[in-house]
C-alpha cells in the first residue's frame, strides 16, 4: 500500500509540472462552475459471479471548484443494479439465479484536487488528479425478478432474504469515496476517469446477510466549465527613452609647457537582451564594455534595470524573470571586479515595457552617467 501511495503522490507531482513557461497561473483558472456527463459500468460485491453482476451506468453532476484546491459537486446516477442467488448458499434453489432491479443514487461530493494541494506553485494544470468523498441516498424499485425467485424457495431456506419494508420501491444510505484523473482539453471542455467505491447499506440488493454492500463502478466523462473569473489585464507602461546628454564642447587651451590631457566623460547605455525564460547573461562583450567604462570612471556608479515582456507569462513569472535577470548581470559584473557599492539594481517585471515591440523587451539596460 505505500508503494502505490508514494506512485500516486509522484504521478501528481508530475502532472503538476510546468508544461510552459507561457501558460497562465492554475489561479487564473479558478473559481468556475461545472457540468459533467459520465457514462461507465457497475457490480455490486457478492458471493456470486462478479463478471454476470456488471451492469451500465449514466451520471450527471453539476458543481463547482471554490479555489484551485477544493470544490463540491450534486452527483445523480442510476439505471440498472444485478444481483445474484448462489445456489450452494440457497438450498431452496436448484440453480445459480440473477435478477435485476432500478436504482438511482444521489450523492453531495466534496472534491480535493490533490495535484494542487501536492504542488501548489505550478502554473499548468493540463492534467489533474481529484480525491472524492460523499453520502447520499439510493432510491430503488422493480423488484419482480427478484420476488419471483424468492416465491420459489421452500419454506425454510429464505431466512438469509431481508424484508422488503416498502413493498415496490425502497430508500437507503450510499457513502463514497473515489479518484478522479482529468485533462483539461481547453479552458472550457474537459475528459476524465473516475473509480469509485460505493459503501451501501445490508439491504441494498434487497437481501440481508447483516454486512454492508461495497459497489464499484468506473465512469468516462464530459465537463463543460464555465463563469470563471476575469482577471483584469495590468496597464502597459511604455517608458520613455534615456535622454542622451548633449555633448560638452570642447575648450581649446593654448598650449602650456605641460600641458594635461582633456578627458571627455562617456555616459554609458547598454542593453542585454534574452530569449524566452532564459535569465543569464550571454553577452560577453557587452559586459566587460561596462567593466572598462566603471574602471575609467572610478567615480562613478550605474544602475542596472531587468525588464521582462508582457507578451508571454503572467505578472508573478515575469517578475521573478527580470529580477533574476538584473540581478545575475549585477553579479557578472562583481566576477569582473567591480564593486557592489557602486550598482544599483532594479527590477520592473513586466509592468513597465522600454521598447515597443514585445520581444525587446526580455532585457537588462544598464545606465551610468
């Protein structure tokens, strides 16, 4: 059993791995609302055949996901239960003999889905694995089948079949607890596999042995999802171009005896650019530019600005790109001998855009003056 348990914590892990980089955060995604038609197979446990026990089985659920980790759903399914008398357990009998009757079972189901619970920080959730619990009741009728093979017994050899306490038609309980593995298609249309475990009170398929009835079933189904939450886009705020200085005129000195050279101070602008989740610099040149402009003017300090583009990710992503971005140039740099004192590092996610077309924008600018 720990061995299955630790399988199944390692699959959710898996499925909660980023599939990527541009997809939104599984927040975005919640809350909504659901419908979901299912179809699939059932067999009550008992001592006869399990395989003749099999009947089909149709679902329809209407529910809804609070947050990405727990949601709630009204669960009804019916349509035909078998059951079975083994005859070396009936001696009235002189053979194995089935029966059938209705049933529909109505559940509330509280859902977790533990592929968010396990790994909470994942931002695709194309896949995902759900535990269920519930209680309801099962409403059954058509019993003829059933009264017909009891009629035949000899006196006697009944007393393994229960009372029949509301003649055509009978109430009982129906717990739950089941699994559920599903792939979001889109946005709004998903598939799943369901397995369940029904625990059902004695009498159940209308005979009673003093224990409780165990059903299993297995659904395919269809979600339709809808009324998620629109989340409103961030302004985009295009920042102007660093003004460059206008440059100083040069002042001609007559020539002296000794005379001393005249330094003209270069501002310093740069840009490094990236591709898509990449955060370290692949500018070799560029940076030991800035490495000699910092060792000419000892004096001087720069700042260093990481900028990621709005184009791809989401706001909390981008953040965590340009500021890793901003701060691994920060560091080349010190490698290069350049003091921490002398930098200042900022970040500004995707908030603020430097040049206007998109890709651009996945960038570190590094400004002195």
């Amino acid at each position: 059993m720990k061995k299955i348990m630790n399988s199944i914590v390692a699959a959710a892990l898996l499925l909660g791995v980023p599939a990527a980089a541009t997809a939104q955060g599984v927040e975005d995604n919640y809350p909504y609302n659901f419908i979901t038609v299912q179809g699939g197979a059932q067999a009550t446990l008992t001592h006869y055949n399990f395989g003749k026990l099999i009947t089909p089985q149709v679902a329809l659920s209407f529910g809804r996901y609070f947050n990405s980790k727990v949601g709630a759903r009204l669960h009804v399914q019916g349509w035909q239960i078998n059951g079975g008398f083994q005859q070396s357990r009936f001696p009235g009998l002189t053979a194995d003999r089935k029966y059938k009757f209705n049933a529909i079972t109505g559940d509330l189901d509280l859902l977790l889905n533990m592929s968010n619970i396990l790994n909470p920080n994942r931002v695709n959730d194309r896949f995902n694995w759900i535990l269920l619990v519930g209680f309801g009741v099962n409403y059954a009728w058509d019993f003829d089948e059933f009264n017909d093979i009891t009629a035949s017994m000899t006196n006697g050899n009944n007393f393994y079949v229960g009372p029949n306490p509301c003649g055509t038609k009978h109430s009982t309980y129906n717990g739950r607890l089941g699994t559920q593995f599903e792939y979001n298609v889109s946005k709004n249309f998903a598939l799943s596999l369901e397995l369940d475990a029904n625990f059902k009170n004695d009498e159940f398929n209308l005979k009673r042995n003093y224990d409780p009835d165990w059903q299993l079933q297995a659904l395919v189904g269809l979600t339709f999802k809808f009324g998620h939450k629109k989340a409103k886009p961030a302004p985009v705020v295009y920042e102007e171009p660093a003004p460059q200085p206008e440059p100083k005129p040069v002042v001609r000195e007559e020539p002296k005896p000794e005379p001393k050279p005249v330094v003209k101070e270069e501002p310093l602008n740069e840009t490094l650019f990236y591709t898509i989740r990449e955060s370290d610099p692949d500018a070799e040149g560029t940076l030991n530019k800035v490495a000699d402009w910092c060792n000419k003017y000892a004096s001087k300090n720069i700042e260093i600005r990481g900028y990621a583009d709005r184009g791809t990710g989401n706001s909390s992503i981008n953040a965590k790109y340009a500021k890793a971005r901003a701060e691994k140039v920060a560091k080349a740099l010190q490698d290069r001998g350049i003091s921490a004192d002398r930098m200042t590092v900022n970040s500004y996610g995707d908030t603020v855009q430097p040049f206007t077309e998109n890709d651009k924008n996945r960038c570190v600018i590094i400004v002195g003056e």
